[in-house]
C-alpha cells in the first residue's frame, strides 16, 4: 500500500540550492520535507570557490556581469545575470552567519583567486581548494533541525495540468506520496551522461526529466561543460577527481607531452580563456599527437600542499607528486549550462514548481558557464526559491489529491548508455553521430521503476535524448557546443532552444 504524508514544501535534493531553499522556507514558518536520493552532492566535492563581487575592492558587479556575459557566447539573459550577480554579496553573507567561513588573506579580509575568464579576482574559497566542503558543512549543520529524509527518491511530479500538488517517492517502504502546494527540484547535474564526469553516481539529470515528463520547458541542454583538466590516471570511467581552475589561476600552465603550450595561439587569456576554449584546445592536442591526456605543469606554485590540499591528495592517491612532476589531465562531463527553464526566483512555468541550482536554466550561463557562479547561482536562487515556494505555499492552500502512479518509461542501461553519449555527444559533435545517438536512444525499451537505479536509467535516457535532439538542432559552434561539421558561429542561431523529445 502507498503510504501518504504532507507538508507545505517539498525540496528535492540536499546539496547548496536545496538545502538554502529548505532553510529559507522553514525561516518562513513554513513544514518543509527534503528528500534526497544520495548522502552525496555535487557541491561537496567543489573546490576553486564562489565568485562574488566584494564592497570596496577594484571589483564591480558590471565587471563581474561583462565576464559571464563573454563567456555566455550571446545566450546569457543580462538582466538574470545581473540580478543574480547583485544578490551575490548578501547571500555569501547569509551563508557566513549559518557558520561558513572563508580563507582569509589578513584578518577580516577574504582571500581572492582568479579562474577562467574572470576579469577579476573574485573568487572566495575555502580550505584551500575545498570550498565545496565547507558550504556543504555548514548548510548540513543549519539544517539539522529540518526535516531530511534520505534514500528518498522522487520518481514523478505529481500535478493537474496547471499546479503541482506533490512528489511520488520510492523508499524502503515502497512507493509514497508527499502532498504539498509547492515542490523545489534542486536535484544538480547530469554529468553521469558521460563515462567519465567529475560529478558524483547521482548526478543522474533527475530533475530535467521529472520536470520533461511534467510537459514543462527546458532549455540550453546542447550546453555541457566539460572541465579542461579533470585527473588522467589511467581510469576512464566513473567520477574522477577534478583539478580545479584556480591552479591555473595561480600560474600552472597546460603542456603536451613534448612541453609545449596547448593555448598558445588560441585565445589572449590562454591557460585561463573560458573553459570551452580550453578544453577544445586539449581536445585538438590529443587528437594531433595521439595522446591519452595533456599535462598541466603546477611545479612553479610555491607552497602548492597548502594552497591546494585537494588536488595534492586526488593526486598522490593515483602515485603523482604535483611539486615534482606535471599532473596529467584530460578533459571530463562537469556542468549542465542549461535545464528547467525559470526566472531569478526559480519560478517554474507550473505554478508552485520551482527549481534552483545545477538542474535550472535562469539564462545565467548561457552557452557557457564562468567558473565558480554556479555556487553562487546556487546561493542566490536557492534562497529566493525558498521564500518564493513559502509564500505560494500560502496562497495556494492544501494541495488537491492528483493519482499518483509512477509509468513505465524507456531505458538504455547506464554502461551503454555512457558509451553512445561519450562517442557521439562529447566535447566535438556532428550531425552524423548525433543521429546515430538519437536513433540508438529511440530503441531503448521501457522500464519499470522498480529501484534507483532503474529510475536512473530512465532519467538519464530521457535527458540524453533531450541533448542529442538540441545538439543537433544547433546547426553551428557556441559556447561548449562544438559541432565539427558547423565550426563557425552562426548569430542568426542566438536564441535558446526548447528540444522537442518524442521519447517521454
Ligand atoms: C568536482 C566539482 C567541482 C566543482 N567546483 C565548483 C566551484 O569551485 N565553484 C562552483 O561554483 N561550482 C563548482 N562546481 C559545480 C557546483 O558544485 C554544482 O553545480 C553545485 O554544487 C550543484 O548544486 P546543487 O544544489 O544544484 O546540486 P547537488 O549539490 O548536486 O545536489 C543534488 C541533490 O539532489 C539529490 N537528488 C537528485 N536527484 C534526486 C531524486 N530523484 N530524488 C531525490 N533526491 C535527488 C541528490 O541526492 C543531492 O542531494 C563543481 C562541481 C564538481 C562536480
């Protein structure tokens, strides 16, 4: 039997967006319930930082807007940037007092990196490189007292055609219902599309599905960033740690195998142009020397253990001394530019749905994130979303019962699955190979949801279908979708597109 329980908000997902909207609702006097399918999060294992525009340094939040703009490739929204760039400050603050703390130069004043395609030192950061760690920490701590309900997984959103009304959910009980007049996706990233991702096991695209097989809009999904230097140790699968952008921000250099600069040539900021750039630069390297992997050279970083303790351990663990000798590096799936199509409050065009952090398109990234805004993008709509869904929960009343059954839908098993993505949708595409995807997707056979990784599956092949009907619809290259067979930038193309996914 189904069990059935109710609050007035439902957040999916404990990483930096769902626990900061969880906390903003409960400071509303609102019931929230979390559930999460994972102990793990992406934001644990981020490392560089949160770019943020501080008062009183040679910073502006023009500047800071103009960066993510240029990196955006024409697909940013200016006035989502802007706003989400001005609630920067106040929401790094906001996190101060539920008990982050930041490295710091001199007493009282933070320390600042600079990363790719940052104009500016902005970046804040934490223990080094594991800024991640910390936010995740304290969010964690501040949220002890809210309701969290792990291994919990939200299978389908549950809505009548014009508001959603609640989450079916898998547990150990079986299925369930939680009934509620506002539900927040916060479920991350889609890196695990991929064989080889920084992501964790359960950054599965959840979220864009739940919110595809709801009808709803997403957008920019061709968009994902493959960090340029993610560890090479041989393995090619699974999470692999990343080495962070800030290690090129302090003076580490990209080489080949015969020492010799792979951006040199190709962008004015070189080592530290947008990640696209980069990556597409190693990408080029590799396939001109027949490589596995190009080096990034940190030897000349003074104090690097101490600086980088991370990436010190990442790479001691696979036998490399990142003082004594260059750290091999391959580019690896990192980030979804695009998603479930909201405003700066994580409005949802279903009333009552709302989603924040990795899984949302604000128009933030555009074509292409700058590092280090996703944290902060986390930050400042996770906490609008909270309050957003607060009020809504109030103004809607109880949610109506809507049947809650969760559907059969079509799987291609994960291993294979990451093999086709990999082949045909990585960081260089083509029409031929998008095609070959498509149709390999579109004979994958239905599934019952019967664990998670069932679900999984499912989620994974609907999202993956989404990626490949985008990418093939862009018939040019911009930001971090780079099509071989259209190398040029084509700026009748300047728009979003909303894949039309027959597979859901
Ligand atoms: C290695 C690495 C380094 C990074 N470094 C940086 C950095 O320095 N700066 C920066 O700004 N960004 C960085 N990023 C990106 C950033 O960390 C993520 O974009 C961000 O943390 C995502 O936060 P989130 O809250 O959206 O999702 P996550 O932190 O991924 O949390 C997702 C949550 O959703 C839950 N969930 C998912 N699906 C379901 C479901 N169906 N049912 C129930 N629960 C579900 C998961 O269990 C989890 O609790 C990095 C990412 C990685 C992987």
């Amino acid at each position: 039997m189904m069990w059935h329980q109710r609050a007035d908000v439902v957040v999916i997902g404990t990483g930096v967006a769902g626990l900061v909207a969880a906390l903003a609702a409960h400071r509303r006097g609102r019931r929230v319930v979390v559930l999460s399918k994972a102990s793990e999060t992406a934001t644990f294992y981020a490392q560089g930082g949160i770019a943020v525009v501080l008062p009183d340094t040679d910073d502006s939040v023009d500047t800071h807007v103009a960066d993510t703009l240029a990196a955006g490739a024409g697909l940013c929204d200016p006035e989502a940037v802007r706003s989400i760039v001005a609630g920067g400050y106040r929401a790094v603050t906001e996190l101060v007092d539920d008990g982050a703390r930041f490295d710091e130069a001199a007493s009282g004043q933070w320390d600042l990196t600079r990363e790719g395609g940052h104009s500016r030192r902005r970046i804040i950061h934490s223990g080094g490189d594991a800024t991640g760690a910390e936010v995740q920490r304290a969010l964690d701590r501040a949220a002890a007292q809210l309701d969290i309900r792990r291994a919990h997984i939200a299978l389908e959103l549950l809505h009548d055609g014009e508001a959603v009304a609640g989450v079916l959910v898998l547990n150990d009980d079986g299925l369930g219902v939680v009934h509620a007049p506002s539900v927040i996706l916060a479920t991350g990233g889609l890196g695990n599309l991929y064989a080889a991702t920084t992501n964790p096991a359960g950054s599965t695209g959840d979220g864009v599905a739940l919110a595809m097989w709801a009808g709803l809009a997403i957008s920019d999904i061709e968009f994902i960033q493959f960090h340029p230097t993610m560890l090479f140790d041989g393995h090619a699968d699974g999470r692999r740690p990343l080495i962070t952008e800030a290690v090129r921000g302090e003076g580490a250099v990209l080489v080949d195998g015969q020492g010799n600069s792979v951006t040199a040539g190709v962008h004015p900021m070189g080592d530290l142009a947008p990640r696209d750039v980069v990556a597409g630069a190693i990408d080029a390297r590799m396939a001109a020397t027949g490589a596995p992997c190009v080096y990034l050279d940190a030897r000349g970083i003074a104090h690097f253990k101490r600086r980088f303790p991370t990436v010190t351990a990442a790479c001691r663990a696979a036998g490399i001394d990142p003082t004594r000798e260059p750290i091999p590096v391959v580019p690896g799936a990192h980030y979804s530019c695009g998603g479930v199509v909201t405003d700066v409050y994580g409005r949802t065009e279903l009333a009552g749905l709302f989603a924040a952090g990795e899984v949302a398109r604000t128009g933030m990234h555009g074509a292409n994130r700058l590092a280090s805004n996703s944290l902060l993008q986390g930050l400042v709509v996770g906490g609008r979303a909270g309050q957003a869904a607060a009020d809504h929960a109030v103004d809607a009343g109880p949610s109506h019962a809507v049947a809650a059954e969760p559907s059969a839908r079509r799987a291609l098993p994960r291993a294979e699955l990451q093999r086709a993505m990999t082949r045909d949708a990585s960081v260089v595409r083509d029409g031929d190979g998008l095609r070959r995807l498509a149709k390999e997707l579109d004979a994958s056979t239905p599934r019952i949801l019967n664990s998670r990784t069932d679900f999984e599956d499912v989620a994974l092949t609907t999202v993956a279908a989404a990626v490949a009907a985008s990418a093939l619809a862009r018939t040019e290259s911009r930001g971090c979708h780079h099509r071989s067979d259209f190398p040029d930038t084509d700026p009748a193309q300047a728009r979003s597109l909303v894949p039309a996914v027959a597979c859901c």
